[in-house]
C-alpha cells in the first residue's frame, strides 16, 4: 500500500507547476484553465539519511526510499460538485488519496473567483462540501432500506449521517465532526472529500507580490486545524530541473537555505501520521512507511505476505543502536538486539529482522 496526496484547487493555482516540482516530471503549466485534462500520477521517493546511513553500514547495493503518491487532477471551478468544468469526473479520483494539497494562488488571476486568496480557498472548499453532501443523501436512501427492515446498526447510522449532513450544511469539513463509538466505521466507508486531512499551500508570485499569506487565508486554515505552507511553486519547479552543484547558488540566490518541496513532504508525512522502519536483506536496504501504531506482524505483512503468514518473531534495534554498534553481529554481542513477538507495536526508526516459516 502507498500512501497518496491529491493536488486540489482553483484552475491555474499553480498545482501542474506544483507536481512538476515534487515530482520532477514535466507537465504542461501553461496559464490556460484546464491545461490538465488526465490525472497526473507520479510515486515520489522521500530522502531519508537514516536509509543512507543503514545502506553504508550494510554496504547495500540496492537502496529503496519510502514513497509518497502524487495525483494532480483538473482544477475546480464554482459548479463542480454539479458537473461544471471537469469537475465530478475528477472529485471521484481525489476520494481514493489520503490527504488533500489545497493550492491557493497569491498572485492576481483572472479565474472568476476575486483576487482574495481567502476567497479563492472558500470556493475550492464548498465544492467539496457540496461533493460530500450528495454522498450523504446516495448513502441515507440506502440505508433507509435496511431500517425498514428493523436493522439497529443501520438506525445508528442514520442518526450519524444526521449529524454529519448538519455539520456539512453549516459549511464545516467533515474531519472536524466529533465522532462517537461505532462512528468512525460509519465515516470511512463514504469515501468523504471533507474528511481527509488537508495542507493549504499558499503559492506566492516568483517576483514581487506578498510573501506571507494574508491573515484571512492564515485564519481559515487555523480554524479547520489545517496546517499552511507558503512557497513559490514555479520557483520550487525551477530549482528541481537544475544540476545538484548548481541548485545551491540558486536556492541562496533566493534566500533559501533548501528546496521547501523537502518541507512540504515532510509535513505530508506527520500529516498521515506515518513512520518508518527499515529491512536490511541481502543486498537491499530498505525504508517502509506505516502506519503508528502497527504491530511487527502486519509490518511483515507489509514486507511480503508470505513473510507475514510465516511470522514467528522479529529482532529488533533502533536504526541508531544498529550505526553505533558497527553491525547486526556487534550489535547482538552488545545485548542492543532484542527479540519482540507478532503484537509489538513498531517503533519510528526500528529496523526488524523477521523471521518466518517459509
């Protein structure tokens, strides 16, 4: 499973230039509405210098980063959640990714929706709301079928998709509802825009115009607890096209001290509440992200099915303790090493060895 960031927002906001950015692949950011016509999908590797690190240590000849999802579809217009633009056809792609990169352009556009980037994210936003209502209404005349028949969990979840249409109207996400026990169930299985976690990128001019974003758009995000990223996309898109020795000289050409595409991804990262361990086998090291929380047996999973099937136990040793040590062997003979059974719950920066029954 790979975890996957959908790129939303007004038409030319910036977000083609945006995934061209993290993504290094070039796609047309002509200032046309529409210019992206098919999703644009690209798997995106993190750097992690724990992996480098671990990849030295156990002179690994295959390295493999984690990797994070990108999808950037069509930009919404007023009237998507009823079809205008290309609209429906690509809210249903966004309802498969984890989390939404909310592009706000900081630049004058001529796009019909004002020159207030507060504004601009309020159109964007209700149209994912208007996308969510029409859900609730598909799913409670669904329901309404099965209570006729006297089921108390679908009379439950009535009651649920109640309090969530209220929310919605109210012109609140639906990641900010209070759910209660049972709930959660019941939310997952719509497939809800609102309820994914979102990260609003306010994309400033590449020369002149504000820097920071504007206090309204700041409030927004602060009232929805969604975190705010200001960067210039077009910049950011420049700097990744460029050779390594020369991306220094531009980045402090700029007053950057690195690319803050590396920011952004990081942030997508705790966003997702992900972590990290680490296999070293044969000749590959390698990164997994999942979930915090997930025991040795379904990182084995992650590894392979077989693995998990076969699951006996795992040696365990922070990535650290591993480096200090100077090897699997030391590190063993030093008592860093420790063995923990299916339900240990996995710990950032672990590296198992697991062992399995083939």
């Amino acid at each position: 499973m790979s975890w996957s960031c959908g790129i939303v927002g007004l038409p030319n906001a910036g977000k083609s230039t945006l995934f061209k950015a993290l993504t290094a692949i070039d796609v047309p950011i002509d200032s046309y509405p529409f210019t992206t016509i098919e999703p644009n999908v690209a798997v995106v590797p993190l750097e992690d210098p724990r992996l480098k690190a671990l990849a030295e240590l156990c002179s690994s000849k295959k390295v493999t980063p984690p990797i994070i999802r990108i999808v950037d579809v069509a930009g919404l217009v007023k009237g998507a959640s009823r079809g205008e633009g290309l609209g429906n056809r690509f809210l249903g792609e966004l309802r498969n990714v984890d989390l939404l990169l909310h592009v706000v352009a900081g630049y004058e556009r001529f796009d019909g929706a004002g020159n207030d980037p507060a504004e601009r994210a309020a159109v964007v936003n209700l149209e994912l709301i208007l996308a969510d209502l029409d859900a609730v209404a598909r799913r409670r005349k669904k329901i309404h079928l099965q209570q006729k028949s006297g089921s108390k969990e679908a009379a439950a979840e009535l009651l649920f998709l109640d309090r969530l249409e209220e929310q919605l109207q109210r012109g609140a996400p639906a990641r900010l509802l209070p759910l209660e026990t049972g709930e959660e169930e019941f939310l997952s299985q719509l497939f809800l825009l609102t309820s994914k976690k979102m990260l609003y990128i306010f994309n400033r001019a590449e020369n002149g115009g504000p820097v920071e974003p504007p206090e309204e758009l700041v409030k927004l995000a602060r009232d929805e607890r969604s975190p705010l990223i200001s960067l210039c996309a077009r910049l950011e898109a420049e700097i990744g096209e460029l050779p390594d020795d020369e991306k220094g000289l531009f980045l402090k050409e700029y007053g950057l001290k690195e690319s803050q595409v590396k920011e952004l991804l990081q942030e997508c990262y705790h966003l997702l509440d992900l972590i990290t361990f680490y296999t070293v086998k044969g000749e590959e090291a390698r990164a997994w992200f999942i979930p915090r929380g997930t025991t040795a047996l379904e990182a084995a999973f992650k590894v392979h099915t077989d693995i998990g099937r076969g699951f006996i136990n795992a040696e365990v040793i922070s990535w650290d303790l591993l480096i200090e040590a100077g090897g699997l062997t030391a590190a063993r003979e030093q008592g860093a090493v420790r063995t923990e059974g299916r339900d240990y719950p996995v710990v950032d920066g672990d590296v198992l060895y697991i062992r399995f029954r083939d």
